[in-house]
C-alpha cells in the first residue's frame, strides 16, 4: 500500500515505507452505533412506562402481559425504522408512526397492549410509550460516524469539504483515497483542504485505510475510478470489515424527502421531486404571511412610532427609507426600512467603495461612516427591518425567504443565483439566523437556493425560532 501524508500547509509526499495495512488494523473494532443500544433502550424505557402508566390508572399490573406488552412496543418501533442510526436521523418520525399504528391497531382489536382495559387508556398509554421513546432519542443523540472517502480528487475534495461543513457536526474523515498518480501527489496539486487528512493512492485501498485510521464506515464517490462494479465491489469489502457504506449521489441542498429510489432494471435511479408544493400551499403560505404581517404590525405600531419619532430627533430626514428591491420573478417592487443613515448615504457609496468588507456583488461595511447614532442600535436589533411588514402585508414579500436583492445585484447574477428569484423575498431567511453579513456570497447565495428548492412549513418554523436567537445575538448585525 502506498500512502500520502502530509503535514500542513507544505505539499504532500509519497511514503513508500508505510506499514501495511494489516499491520496497522486496530486490535478492536472501532466503535459504532449500534441499533441493539436503541432496541435495549426502547424495551426498558417501555416497560418501565407501562409500569408506571398502570399502577397511575390503578390497574394492577401483571409481569407476563406487561412484558409481552412492551416487546410488542419495541418490535413496532423497529419494524418502522426507529432503530435505524444514520446522521441526521433520529428516528422521532417513525416512533410517531408506531404510536399511530398501535393505536389502530388497539381500537380495531379492542385492546392489544393492555387487555380489559378502555380504548382511552389505551391511548394514554401508547401517548406515554411516544413520549419514552422520544426521550430515549433525545438522549442517545442522532450517531457520529467517524469516515474513510474514496473517488476522484475532485469528487473527494467535495465531499470532505460538505462533511466538515455539516452544522450538526456527524461526521469526522479519518482518511480519503483518491485517484491520482504520484506526480500529482507529489506536487501538491491536491489542494490545501485536504492537507490535514491522512491519504492513500488509489481508490482500492478503501477499506483497509478506514480500518487503519480506525473508521466505522465508508464514503463512496461514484466516477472515473470507481465505476458501478467498482462500487458494488467496495460495498462488499466494506460491509465484510464491519464497516457502514454510504455512496454520494452528487445532489447538493437536496433534502431526503424530495428524493425517491426506483429501479429500471438492474440500474437503482434517484427520482426527485419538484421543489415547491401544489398552488394551494402556496397561496396558503401567502395568506398566512399576510395575516400574520398584519397583527403584527397593529401590534408593534406604538413601538414603529416612538422608533419613527427618535429617528427624527437624531438626524434630518425622513424617518422611511425606500428602495426599489427585485422580487418573485424578477418584478420589482418599493422596499421599506428605518432610516439607518444619513440622507446623503447613496452618494457616499461611490468614495466607499474601496472599503467594502463583503465579497462578490454585496456592499457592506463593518465600521460604516454613514451610519447614525440611532441607526446602529436600530441595526443591532433588526429593527430597521420592521417597515418591511407593509410589504408583507402588500403581498410583495413573505415573513421567511431569501433576502431581498438590489437590482444591480441581480445585474451581476450568474444562473445558479437567479434561482433565488423563484420565491418572494423574505423579513428574514436562512442567510439571517446563519450570519447574515458576516456570510461570504457564496454561503449566502447557497443558503438562499437551499430554502427555494426545499421549503416547508416546518423549515419555516424553524427559521422563525431561530431569528430571535439571531437578533439577540447580533451575528452580523452592521
């Protein structure tokens, strides 16, 4: 075996001496997540439950029943994929499905789990068994994998690069083997994102880098060096060795639930869903932006006062600031704020431009001259932003969506950014609660096109909860 090491930032070199892998195997297996620490946990925490449930209900409990009881709980939870340990995956939607399915399934047989007894205690049980097993989850956490890469150097510098990047933080790559001759290896022509991570010439050498850098699973990167047999070939290594396999599929922002495995023949396909719901949720996602932009906006209306009153005792000027924005579609509409700086601000930008801290086609300024005393607290907590509820109201924006683009800035757009006009713009978005100006162009504009190709209610809430941690916060807030 022929591994490349390296040590940061110099280039890589070719250790022709390196053990082999056999003598480099770690005596143990290496740690997994195993789907046994879940099951175990579910028959306990069950059985424990209904124990409980029952002496609350004044039920005397039997030992035989009550056991067969919570095994019949931790067989469904498993027959519907709650023990199944992937990241990112914990499993809460198909306890939710198992509670459902034994609920069914008690009120149609008249008492499975708890014979003799109502079909509203049997709810309440089943309830409780939800919330055990949810808690169960909560506490073993979503699994940490601990992974080998191997493809194209291209292929692989991609994937390491959007394993580090995962925000949940399940993955560590222990190795990467990538196709490459020696003289490319030698030269330092793999780039400096993979410097710190051990490497091996050749895609072959999978399975014995991951058990020699003690991984538990595979990342497998479909291409020139690893075509179809290839990778059915790799899977059948990896799987002897103990270890997971998880093969790329190149889809980038791609949430699982907008991809579905068929089969034409022999070949498995990824068949991907549209990106936006029928018209009705739409419309339905526009009536709830407004109604709910409307009560809040009669709601905050004494606070938009004293803030328009203390605008005008800071500084002259309106205490509105308008500008034309690009919305769904590329129209263009009339976008409100506070005034956050003086009235000559636009007319300043020119001599400014020089400083501008934000790459790409945004302007922004950390230390920003134009700004008001005002204006700066106001940007500090986001309240400048609060007019924008008017172009909620008005139907020319949503409460979450990508941010709102200046016109000259849709001017410079390449494809891929032009996507973000698909939807209406938002009050705020995923560029928001991830940043905001302290984002480079390229996260901002792939965090907008993540939310336009997988947009949900439940995406929504979750953006919404997170903006007050934003604002407190003040991330990016200049």
């Amino acid at each position: 075996m022929t591994s490349v090491t390296s040590a940061a930032p110099g280039p890589y070199r070719v250790d022709e001496k390196a053990p082999a892998a056999a003598a480099r195997r770690p005596s143990a297996a290496p740690p997994r997540h195993s789907s046994a620490v879940l099951a175990a946990a579910d028959l306990v925490s069950g059985t424990a439950t209904l124990l409980v449930v029952l002496v609350v209900q004044g039920i005397a409990p039997d030992p035989v029943p009550l056991l067969l009881a919570a095994l019949a709980w931790s067989l469904t939870l498993g027959a519907l994929g709650a023990w199944t340990r992937t990241p990112g995956s914990s499993g809460l939607r198909a306890v939710l499905q198992a509670g459902v399915a034994v609920v069914v399934v008690s009120w149609v047989t008249g008492g499975v789990l708890v014979p003799g007894a109502t079909h509203g205690t049997q709810v309440e049980i089943v309830a409780a068994l939800v919330v055990a097993a949810i808690a169960v989850r909560l506490v073993v956490g979503s699994p940490r994998l601990r992974v080998a890469v191997a493809g194209d150097l291209a292929d692989v510098a991609s994937i390491v690069g959007e394993l580090e990047r995962d925000r949940r933080r399940h993955w560590t790559v222990a190795a990467a083997c990538v196709s490459l001759d020696e003289s490319a290896a030698t030269s330092g022509a793999i780039g400096a994102d993979l410097r710190t991570i051990p490497m091996w010439l050749g895609t072959e050498e999978l399975v014995d880098a991951a058990l020699a850098s003690g991984a538990n699973a595979v990342v497998v990167a479909p291409g020139r060096a690893l075509d179809p047999a290839a990778v059915r070939r790799t899977c059948w290594a990896a799987h002897a060795a103990g270890l997971e396999v998880y093969v790329g599929t190149g889809l980038l922002d791609m949430v699982p639930a907008r991809v579905q495995h068929v089969s034409a023949g022999l070949l498995g396909l990824a068949r991907i869903r549209p990106r936006t719901g029928p018209s009705t949720t739409r419309l339905a996602k526009a009536a709830t932006d407004r109604a709910i932009a409307a009560l809040t906006l009669f709601a905050l209306l004494p606070l938009m006062l004293v803030i328009a009153v203390v605008i005008r005792w800071d500084s002259p000027g309106p205490v509105l600031y308008s500008q034309r924005r690009v919305g769904r579609g590329g129209s263009t509409f009339t976008m409100f704020k506070f005034r956050t700086m003086r009235t000559d601000a636009d007319q300043r930008r020119v001599d400014l431009a020089h400083r501008n801290d934000c790459d790409a086609v945004l302007f922004k300024l950390r230390e920003d001259p134009r700004i008001t005393r005002v204006g700066r607290i106001l940007r500090r907590y986001s309240l400048d932003e609060l007019p924008q509820l008017i172009n909620i109201v008005r139907g020319e924006m949503s409460l979450v969506g990508p941010r709102p683009a200046l016109p000259a800035e849709v001017a410079q757009y390449a494809p891929d950014p032009r996507h973000r006009l698909a939807v209406r713009p938002g009050l705020t978005g995923l560029w928001q609660v991830s940043g905001r100006s302290d984002l480079s162009w390229d996260e901002s504009v792939r965090l907008d096109l993540h939310y336009v190709d997988n947009w949900s209610w439940a995406l929504d809430l979750r953006i919404l909860a997170r903006t007050v941690g934003a604002v407190l916060g003040h991330r990016g807030a200049y």
